[in-house]
C-alpha cells in the first residue's frame, strides 16, 4: 500500500497568507488553499476530496504543487500543452510578408485575392507547415508575426501602369 501524503509543516508566515487565500476572488487559489489547510491539519486526500467535492488527483496535485512551487502553486498556471509549438514562427516573417505581397496567381492559384484559408493552403504546399491549418491559426499566425491581415489583403500590386486607377474603380 502506498504511503499517504500530506503537506509538509507550515511555517507560520505560510499558514497566514493560505488562510488569507480563503478569502480570495479567485477560485482556484480558495479550492488549494483548503486542500493545503485540510491536509496540514492531517486529514487524508480521499476525505479531503469527498469534503471538498472534487477528486483526489486534485488533492494530490495541490499537495505536489505546494511542495514544488510553495506558495507560488496558489496562481493558476496555463494549462496550454508545453509541446505546443507555433507553426509559422518568425522565420517565416520575411517569407510570408514576401507572399502577401504578390498575387496568389504567381502561387497557381486561380483567383486574385488572398484569403485566410488560401494563405494555410500555399503555406501547406511550400513546406512552411506539417499540415493545412485552418483560416484562423493562420490569422493568428499573422497577428503574432506583427503582419495586419486587413493591410495584408490590400498589398497586392501589378505592373500595370493603369492599376491603380483600375482597382480604385473597382473598390470605389
């Protein structure tokens, strides 16, 4: 059978700031201010998880954080994976903004105009990402690489002299 595991001794300054935690707007930090309390008073993670309605894996991650982090383990952490990687990273700036720049013509496509989801698809074909992302990761992708899709989408130029005052006409 394992060994039961509780909180280490609290020191006085600790017992203080999780007792004032109590009383704290944030849930998180009230649900492990209890658990910690409960288990430094000596009560078990199954009868703390039955009082406090919750499971006992919580308790048990409440108990382990406390010992790894101290106090710090009150603050909720992100809960987004740590192998969680952006797929279009900053060396895929240059090259991107480089692609927004022309027409998605000169990529084999048939229209003129750039979409989100036409972006993911040319991004797919070149290499730049493991699989098609969709219109939004793109979107993202452009936000965190400091690229505005709204001036992305109006950067497309021509050779055409006459240009100008051809797209004027069309957009008004």
């Amino acid at each position: 059978m394992r060994q039961p595991i509780f909180v280490r001794t609290l020191t006085a300054a600790e017992r203080q700031q999780l007792v004032a935690g109590l009383r704290s707007a944030d849930a998180f930090a009230v649900r492990r201010c209890q658990i910690l309390l409960a288990s430094a008073e000596g009560q078990g993670c199954a009868r703390i998880a039955c009082n406090l309605h919750c499971a006992v894996g919580t308790v048990h991650n409440a108990i382990h954080a406390f010992h790894r982090d101290s106090l710090a383990c009150l603050q909720e952490k992100s809960s987004r994976p740590h192998s969680a990687h952006p797929f279009l990273d900053q060396r895929y700036t240059e090259p991107l903004t480089d692609l927004l720049h022309h027409s998605p013509r000169l990529a084999g496509k048939p229209v003129g105009i750039w979409t989100l989801n036409l972006v993911a698809e040319v991004c797919h074909a070149k290499g730049w990402t493991p699989r098609r992302l969709t219109g939004e990761a793109v979107r993202q992708a452009l936000k965190r690489l400091g690229i505005r899709w709204r001036r992305a989408k109006h950067w497309i130029t021509s050779p055409d002299p006459a240009y100008a005052r051809k797209k004027n006409c069309a957009t008004g």
